[in-house]
C-alpha cells in the first residue's frame, strides 16, 4: 500500500513553527556546488525527497556528498567527472535539467534526459536552451539534450520569459563564461536571489541581484564556500494558509519579510492579516476571513505572475483559503494550466466552486468541508489537500502523500507538534 495520511481534523492547533529551507533554492545550489574549486557546505537544508534525488544526481557523477549536520550538506565536486546523467533519477525531479549550465560550463558538454517533476501542465525548456546557445553551446535537441560548447563567451541577452531556472542556468553558465553577460528579463524570486548570493560567496562577479537584470562578468575563480539556504516562502504562505482554515493562533519563526510582501498582500485580498513582529510572522485566531471586493463591490481577483507577483506555487493554499472565507472570488492562475484540476476533490469535501477553465475558479465561501477520501496529485495541491483535511469535519485519508514529501520535510511531525491528528501510515 502506497505512503498516505490519516486525518481527523476540525481541530484547533496552536503553537510556533519554523519553515524550512528554500526547496527551489536548494537544487540549484546543489547543482552549483560542481563549479567550485572545492567543497560547499550548505545550510539550512530541506530533508526532502526532491534535495535526496539532486544530491544523488550529482554523487552520481563523482561529487562527494556528506551530511555533515540534520540539515548541512558538504559538497565536493572536484571530483564529478562528465557521464551521461542517470535517467531514472531525472525523471523524479524536473530540477535535474539545472545541471546543463553547470556541467556546460565545466567540461564543454552536457547529455540531459528529459526533465520530470510536478504534472501541472505543459513546462517549457526552451528558455533554458536559448540562452545557452546565446553563450555560444551547440544544440541537438532529440529523445535526449545534447549541448555541447567549445568555450562559452558572455553577451547581451534578454530571456523570453523570466523563467526561475532559466535564470539560475544562465547564471551558473554565465560565471564561468569570457568576458561580460547582461541577463534581461531575468527572474529575481527569493530563490533565484540564494543561488546568485551563493555564486557570489564562491566568488562570482554578479550586480543586480533582486532586480530583472543581472550583469555577470565572467571567468573569475569559483572556490569552496559556506552557504545558508533562505526559508522558505511557499512554506510560509502554507502556514499561513494552515492557520486561516483551522482559525488557529500559529506564529511563523525565522521569517525574511521582504519575500513575503505579495504573499501577505494576496492573503489580505481574503481577510487574512497576519502581523511581522521582527523575523517572525503571527497569524492571530480569528481573523476576519471576509473576501475584500473590488471599489464598487465588484468580485475581486486574485492572480499569480512572476516575481514580485502572488507565488504561482502559493495558488493552491490561496484556494483552499479562499473556501473558508465569507465572499466570492476569482482565482486567475496564469503560470500553469492543469495547476487548478485539484479544485474535483474539494468540491467532493463541499467546497463551493466553479472551475471556468483550466485557469479560472470561483470560489464562494465559507463552505462547511466534510471528510473524505482524497489524492495528492502534486507537491503543492497535496499540501493544499492536506489543509482541507485539518479544516474538515471528520476523518480524512490522503494517498499519494510522497508527492506533499517530496517538498515538505518532516510535515507530518510538525502539524502533530501544533496539534494536529495526523497519523502516517507507511
């Protein structure tokens, strides 16, 4: 029998909880770890299934890998040497195409199977691609990827979306690259921002850090370094999430609040208003959960984008929410269009909505949800999942509970630590 969850929920939790590290920084700062003239110690690491399946990825490629502490891993990668990437390991995690810029960079060529990861539609590589064969690689790009590049010289380029590993690959490609790249249209999410400092701390030259241009000059000695992974914000937005649908007190400790400022603003769209007192973030009980509308009384929207837009990997914690608010809102999810094919189990829990299209919901609420038996279709819909069960009346079962594991560490003892009646069944 597969891993799944019991739930008993309509509980009250209480209590404080500390996010984990930055799933989507760790990756990439995995795959970094291969330019670096000796080892990087990395902390501040998720224990999840996705980071296990990346650090097996590149141990398989002769990079020493050692957990040196719960959650700090020390990376060699003097040692990697050029082979064909494991496929069985690719598929798992669709992070495994951030090796091509690192491997491109080192030894002049990559082969990379197809990438897996999450089904929540069609995910483009093409940006990827571009920008590597803008740095001067070659491209062959059948049943595997073969790039290959006699020396990578940097130049102007503007991404033709601002793709998160499309930016993290151009970076990874471009310290190691002749001369000066200018990256336009860049991505600038809290993780992109951890593998830049990160690049940094190994010894690159980056500016613009944060923003949507990145300027790399190129070619400068990349060496072993320390390096903490920043918290991270989806997590955040969960717990936030978690205390609004229980109506529960949770404080959120180890908090940086500038990543979380179109979080916070999309939460307050729903009547949820959690206060920041230094690095933590209080979510008190009883919030007013009253879906705010528009001048006029119009439906309000709630929409997604790129950075500094509300978190595409945040919509479906916002949907849950949005079950237990009084009102009515539009959920517009823009970046992905299977993301919302969730909403069939909480309409079975009694959640009142209508899926539009593959992009648009309404949601009405609050809607009183019952128990049941339900699937977790992807890392983020799980855990979306998951709070529907602790608000729910009544006992619920979760299947398919690896995909919430494989980008939560540790989820279920930590909701039992706030309260939770939660029970593994392996």
């Amino acid at each position: 029998m597969p891993l799944r969850y019991r739930v008993r929920g309509g509980r009250p939790l209480a209590g404080s909880v500390r996010p984990a590290g930055n799933k989507n920084a760790a990756l990439p700062a995995i795959a970094a770890t291969l330019l670096a003239d000796g080892p990087v110690e990395l902390a501040n690491m998720p224990r999840i299934r996705d980071v296990e399946t990346m650090l097996a990825l590149v141990a398989d490629l002769g990079a020493s890998v050692e957990w040196i502490a719960p959650n700090e891993v020390r990376i060699d990668g003097r040692g990697a040497r050029l082979k064909p990437l494991s496929p069985e390991l690719c598929a798992r995690i669709r992070a495994s195409i951030l090796l091509a810029g690192p491997l491109l960079a080192r030894f002049g060529s990559v082969t990379l199977p197809p990438p897996g990861g999450d089904v929540i539609g069609r995910r483009r590589v093409d940006t990827h691609f571009l920008v590597l064969e803008q740095l001067g690689a070659s491209l062959n790009l059948g049943q595997n990827y073969e790039i290959t590049a006699k020396g990578l010289v940097g130049t102007e380029i503007f991404l033709d979306e601002p793709s998160v590993t499309g930016t993290e690959n151009a970076l990874m490609a471009a310290v190691r690259a002749k001369g000066r790249t200018v990256l336009r249209n860049a991505a600038a999410e809290p993780h992109v921002q951890d593998v830049a400092r990160l690049l940094v701390a190994m010894g690159a030259d980056i500016e613009g850090i944060g923003t949507n241009v990145y300027t790399i000059t190129g070619g400068k000695p990349l060496g072993g370094c320390r390096y903490a992974i920043g918290p991270d914000h989806i997590e955040i937005a969960s717990f936030i999430g978690l205390a609004a649908v229980t109506n529960s007190p949770l404080t959120i400790e180890d908090v940086r609040p500038d990543d979380l400022r179109s979080t916070l603003l999309g939460f307050d769209r729903l009547g949820v208003r959690p206060r920041v007192d230094g690095n933590r973030l209080i979510v008190d009980a009883g919030q007013e959960r009253r879906v705010r509308p528009d001048l006029g009384g119009h439906v309000p929207k709630l929409e997604d984008g790129p950075w500094p837009a509300f978190p595409a990997d945040a919509m479906s914690i916002a949907v849950v929410t949005a079950t237990q608010c009084a009102g009515m809102i539009l959920i517009f999810e823009k970046m992905f269009e299977s993301r919302l094919f969730f909403v069939d189990k909480l309409i079975g829990m009694g959640a009142r909505i209508v899926l539009c299209d593959p992009h648009r919901a309404v949601i009405s609420g609050p809607a009183p949800l019952s128990g049941g038996t339900v699937e977790s279709p992807d890392i983020r819909a799980g855990m979306a999942m998951l709070l529907a069960s602790l608000a729910a009346e009544g006992q619920s079962t979760i299947h398919n509970v690896g995909q919430i594991e494989r980008g939560y560490e540790n989820i279920d003892q930590r909701l039992r630590a706030l309260g939770a009646d939660i029970e593994r069944l392996e």
